[in-house]
C-alpha cells in the first residue's frame, strides 16, 4: 500500500586545536555555530542523567525497544484498520484516518531503516532490521485487506466522503488509493497473485543486477600492453578492472579500462532483459500502457509522452553547444598527445576535470581552507536567516539520544513561529557506516488531532574525515555542494509544514523532491554567498577574489556536453521502459546503440555494454529523467526569485509560502506553475536550462586560453 516501506528509505563540544595564544583569540570571533562544528567531537561520560534514548524516544534506551514499537504500531494499526471501515459510525475524514495509519507505520519503518544502517552496534542493527521485517509483514498484509481498499475507494469514486473535504483532502486519497491498486488489490485474484510474483521478479532480479553491475573484471595480465599495466591492480597473473580509470593521465590506460570493464556480460545482459520485462508485464496487468505510464503517473511530468517530447526539444538545442564542447575536448587532446586522435567516451571525464584544474589554477584541496565544517554551517544559517527569518541552533543532546558520539542536533527555529524541527548531523566517516550522502526523515510532519503541529525530525548524512587535533574538517568545494545540496531535502522537510504526513517534505513526486536539493546548489556556486562565509579557518581572511571567481565559473564548465548526457540517460531508460514494440533489437546494447545515435554527440565504441554497469535503471526505472527535470524546475525558480538578489528575504518568503510549503500535498505539475506564473512544458522546462547554459558560455570562452 504504501511502495516506500519495501524500499531502503533512499538519509558542545570543546576545542582540541593546539593554537597559538594569537589564533585562539582569532578563532574566538567565530559564531557558536562555526565553533561548534570546527571542534573536535569528544564522547562525554554520563554519571547522573538517565537516557533518553535514540531521538529522545523512551522505548530506545535499549535495542529490546524495537519490540516494544512493533507492538503498539501493531496494535494502533488494528484500531485504525477498524475504524476506517466502521461505515455510518466513522466520525473522521477517511483520509485523515489512513494517514495516521501510515505515520505509526513510518514512525516505525523510517527509524528502523535508518539504525539499520548508520548504528554502529550490531545489536541495535540486527533489532532495527526486525522492526523493518515486522513492517513489511504489516503493509503486506493491509494489501491484501479488501474491505480496507473498498471503504477508501468508494470515498474517492464518490469525491465527497461522511466530513466535508478539502481538495487537497482528495488528492492525498487519491495517492494512497494509487498505493494500494500497486499491490493489484483491484484485479482479480489470479492477476493479483501474478502481480506479488512480478513484483517479487523484478525485486530479486534488481538486487542481482545491481551487484554484477559493481563487479570487477578480472583479465590475464598478458591481455595487457606491459606499459599499462601499473594502472591496474593484479591478483597474480591477473589484472583487475574495477572502474573508468576516469581521471587517468594516460590515453591507453583510460581507453583499456573503458572497453575492459564495459565488455558486454551475457548474464547481466538477461537479467536486464528479463527485468525490464517483468516490469512491462507488471504495468498492463495493472492496467497502463507502459511501465514508465505506472512510474510517471502523479509526477510532474504526469507522462512519458511528455518526458520524451522534453528530452527531443532540449536535445535539440543542446547538439550545437555540445559540439562546441567536444571541439574543444578535442583540441585538448591533441595538444596532449602530440598527434590527431579522435575523442572518445573515455576522453570526456578526464578533459573535463584538466581543463577545471587549469582554469582554478590551483587543486581542489587549496580552497579547503576557506571551507572549514563550522564556516560552511554558518553560510547555511545566514542563508536560512536571510531569505526566512530562521536560526539553525546547534542543540546539546541528552544522554542516549545519539547513536554516535560525533552526532550534531540542530534546533530549526523561526524568529515569530518558534521550533519547525530538529536536524540530526551525522556528518563523519566512521567504521560501517555506508559511504553515501543523504538524507533521512525521521518523523513527518502533520496536523494532530489537536490541532498541534507534530514537528519533522531528520537526518543528514555524509561521510567527511573526521576534524584532527590541528583543525576543524575542510571541504573541498565538490563537498560544500553536497552539504547543500543534503541540506537543501533537510530544509523542505522543517519548512513543508502540511497537513498530512504522507506528503511532507520530500515526500511528493521523485522530479519534484530534488527541486530544493539542487536550488540550494546554485546558492553554493553563487559569488555573493559564497563571499559570506569562505573564510580561512585560521585567519578569517575571506578567500582571495579572483579564486572565488575562478570556483564558481569552473563548475560551469561544459555543462552543455553534460547535460547531453543525461539526456540520452534519460532518453535510454524511456526507451528501455516503454513499448517494446517500438523497437526490435535483439538486446539491450542494440537499442542503447541506435539511441546514442540520436542523443549524444560521441559515437558509440564497439563491444561495450555501459548499460549493464547502470545500476541506476534499477533504483530510478523510467524516472531518471527527474534529475534533469528537477535541475530545469529550479533553474527557472533561481533565474525568476534569486538570480538578481540570492539573499532577498522577499523572494525567500514567496518560495517558502508559495513552494516549499505544500510538500507533495499539490500536484508538483499544478505547484510549479502556479508558483511560477507559466505551464510547465517542454519548451519552458527547456529555455530555463539553455537560458543558464548560455549564460555561462563566455566564461566559457574566456578559459579556453588555457588550450592554446
């Protein structure tokens, strides 16, 4: 009933410094937020307070908590099972009803996936993973429950129901009535059962495909030219390819790793095969045209047909600016070699990243410096309280109430409006923590049945290095990014102030929820606030003009050959999940070639298969395109509120109250264009991301001195 429960939920401390007497008095004008963040994390002894236990919730003294949960969400769920389907006797709102079945089973299932994976005692892990199963057994079950699926269907084919409703009343029924029909509750039973079996196909089918996808390819080392083969690890008289070798200097290197590691795998090959059809027999027993009809329904974009007429109009545009691009690469690389050699896939990466290097003038970690830990929180609280009026508070915890020592809580609070939540910083890398940046929530917000506001807690992960006895943690300036960008879901969840949880926050469309991720980017590659907070850590000096200019231009840097990419990424996986009919190659390497004909302006190599080292066509099936969607969505909310003023409190207040504030509780598709006064279509969705390109092209130019 609810898809996400059977998914991985997809995120004071004293100074050590050794100072001198001069930088600690230098150090001492840094806010209590930067101080905070710039200190090393030290484990405290408790000897008098009790714990609280995890995220302050009692039951989480001890990992035995977990059952104590399972069983009053068990025991709730049965309540509200029989409530909902009491007839005349109900006096709630059916959809208020069903959302509060599924906030105790969030409350639950988001917690447990989370200490599953970020806990680092193995029985606070193993205890989580039960509460997962337990969960999953419930929704599995609440599938199944006919008189359930019948008493909320008939509220939403009636459109009115025993209280009067709200449009957004009907439009969060509408979603948890597509919910339930995703299990084929509403087929006859033997289509029913088919769809479990499909759906359990195309679960194990994924989780093998993901794990060939990562796996190394092991050749004789004889295979080899003996110059290359220091690039590559060996296990005796074989080499391994684990990855793209991307950023190698050598041209063979690069070339051998590509075809090495993109050779096409036979298995790989059939499990791709054989998932992308289950997944098309999944959607027309359920009654689309497509799989990709079933994974857009309720999306922006609301239909494939528009996805793909997007991806052809951007496409369209982009092809002469790319080619630019590729000239250009091209230049490099015979400056480079010596002699004319195509460009090829392999080049791209690499070419990319020289030419970022040289226009910089200086590597990634000389601008460390300039953004220590604590600096970039407070250029996240001065943006917050600039465009809203709020204050990130690094909170002290109670005892127990973190599952690590080096945890930050930070207290969202509005200047008039008070606590809006909490957000837990689970920010360094530690023994068996998952190497991933993301975000988590915790508990949504909603309206309660008081009429209170139950206020959102979440996390943030990333996995920086933990700060030394000498200094505070320095990002580099791709890290800065990703802590907006982690900040930017953590922020839509304090500021979606909805009535139901089931869309709050992040909680809405896939090609919505990255909107304010990626809009918090463009405030990370903005000079303006960028000149707010990078300042060295130890002298407070801010970082030298022409290098901040040089940063900010140097992420812009072929962004039409990029974006080309992702469009025949996008364009792939609409065709891999479309109609089969409409093409007829006899495998998936067939198909990925005719469409790279079309889509991207470097041919295809021979005897590679990169498709089937994708792993994202099994996460993001149909809906890859959501990146480039979300990126055209805030590029037209930066160009239109925050391009001429990136810390105006006026236009901070508009996207708050016009944007954020919904969730998914509107259609993204409706929210978006009355937020920003014109249809979203594909050329408007197209303009906002050439608009931005073309922005950038004489910066463009005025590096490509750097290639003579």
């Amino acid at each position: 009933m609810w898809s996400r429960f059977n998914r991985a939920a997809l995120f004071r401390r004293r100074s050590g410094s050794l100072l001198t007497g001069i930088q600690r008095q230098l150090v001492s004008t840094w806010s209590p937020l930067t101080t905070a963040f710039n200190s090393r994390p030290e484990k405290r002894i408790n000897f008098t307070k009790n714990e609280v236990g995890l995220f302050s919730i009692p039951e989480l003294t001890s990992f035995e908590g977990f059952y104590a949960l399972k069983e009053k969400a068990i025991f709730k769920t049965e309540d509200l099972i029989r409530e909902a389907t009491s007839g005349p006797e109900r006096t709630r709102k059916m959809v208020t009803i069903f959302d509060e079945l599924s906030d105790t089973l969030c409350k639950v299932a988001d917690l447990a996936e989370f200490i599953r994976l970020a806990h680092p005692q193995a029985n606070y892990s193993h205890a989580a993973e039960n509460a997962c199963i337990t969960i999953s057994g419930i929704v599995e079950k609440l599938n199944t429950h006919k008189p359930l699926y019948r008493a909320l269907k008939q509220v939403v084919d009636e459109g009115t129901d025993l209280v009067e409703t709200s449009d957004v009343d009907r439009h969060v029924a509408e979603l948890f009535l597509f919910d339930f029909e995703q299990s084929g509750i509403h087929l006859k039973e033997k289509d029913r059962k088919r769809v479990v079996f499909l759906n359990d196909c195309i679960l194990q089918l994924g989780q093998r495909f993901m794990a060939g996808a990562v796996h190394p390819r092991t050749i004789k080392k004889s295979v080899l030219p003996e110059a290359i083969r220091p690039f590559f690890s060996t296990d005796g008289d074989n080499v391994l390819v684990s990855g793209l070798y991307a950023d190698s200097a050598n041209n063979m290197a690069r070339e051998a790793a590509y075809r090495l590691f993109l050779f096409p795998d036979q298995q790989q090959e059939q499990l791709l095969s054989e998932l992308l059809q289950a997944r098309h027999e999944l959607a027309t027993t359920c009654g689309f045209k497509t799989y990709a009809h079933r994974a857009l329904k309720a999306s922006t974009v609301e239909t494939p047909e528009m996805v793909n007429e997007f991806l052809d109009t951007l496409n369209d545009q982009l092809r002469p600016r790319a080619e630019k691009d590729f000239a250009l690469m091209q230049r490099m690389k015979n400056q480079e070699n010596g002699f004319e050699a195509p460009l090829a896939s392999w080049d791209t990466p690499y070419f990319t990243s020289s030419l970022k290097k040289q226009c910089l003038q200086a590597s990634a970690s000389e601008f460390s410096p300039y953004f220590s830990l604590g600096a970039c929180m407070e250029g996240l609280n001065h943006i917050m309280t600039s465009l809203y009026g709020i204050q990130l508070e690094n909170t002290e915890m109670e005892p127990g109430e973190s599952w690590s020592h080096d945890i930050y809580k930070l207290a969202v609070t509005h200047e008039s409006e008070g606590l809006l939540g909490y957000i837990y910083c689970d920010l360094f890398e530690r023994s068996g923590k998952p190497n991933q940046d993301c975000h988590f929530t915790i508990q949504g917000g909603k309206v309660m049945p008081d009429g209170s506001y139950q206020n959102p807690i979440v996390v943030v992960m990333l996995n920086l290095s933990q700060p030394r006895w000498s200094g505070p943690t320095l990002l580099t300036p791709s890290m800065v990014d990703n802590l907006f960008h982690e900040m930017g879901h953590a922020m839509h969840s304090m500021l979606a102030r909805t009535e139901y949880q089931h869309v709050t926050g992040t909680r809405c469309s896939t090609d919505f929820a990255e909107v304010p991720s990626v809009l918090m980017e463009y405030f990370a590659s903005d000079p303006r606030v960028l000149r707010t907070f990078a300042k060295h850590f130890q002298t407070q000096e801010p970082m030298p003009e022409d290098m901040l200019e040089r940063l900010c231009a140097s992420k812009h840097l072929f962004s039409s050959s990029e974006t080309q990419l992702q469009v025949f990424y996008s364009a792939l996986d609409q065709v891999y999940h479309g109609d089969p009919t409409h093409h007829h190659q006899k495998n998936t390497t067939e198909t990925l070639r005719t469409v790279q004909e079309k889509f991207y302006g470097l041919p295809y190599v021979e005897n590679t298969a990169w498709q089937l080292r994708f792993s994202h066509l099994v996460g993001y099936g149909a809906k890859y395109y959501s990146y480039l969607i979300s990126r055209a969505v805030a590029s037209w909310i930066w160009q239109t509120y925050f391009e001429r003023d990136p810390l105006s409190r006026t236009q901070g207040e508009k996207y708050r109250r016009g944007c954020l504030a919904y969730g998914g509780g509107i259609p993204s598709r409706l929210l978006v264009s009355n937020f920003l006064g014109r249809e979203v279509t594909p050329e408007n969705l197209t303009k906002s991301l050439i608009n931005e390109i073309d922005g950038y092209s004489e910066r463009l130019r005025d590096f490509e001195k750097y290639v003579r």
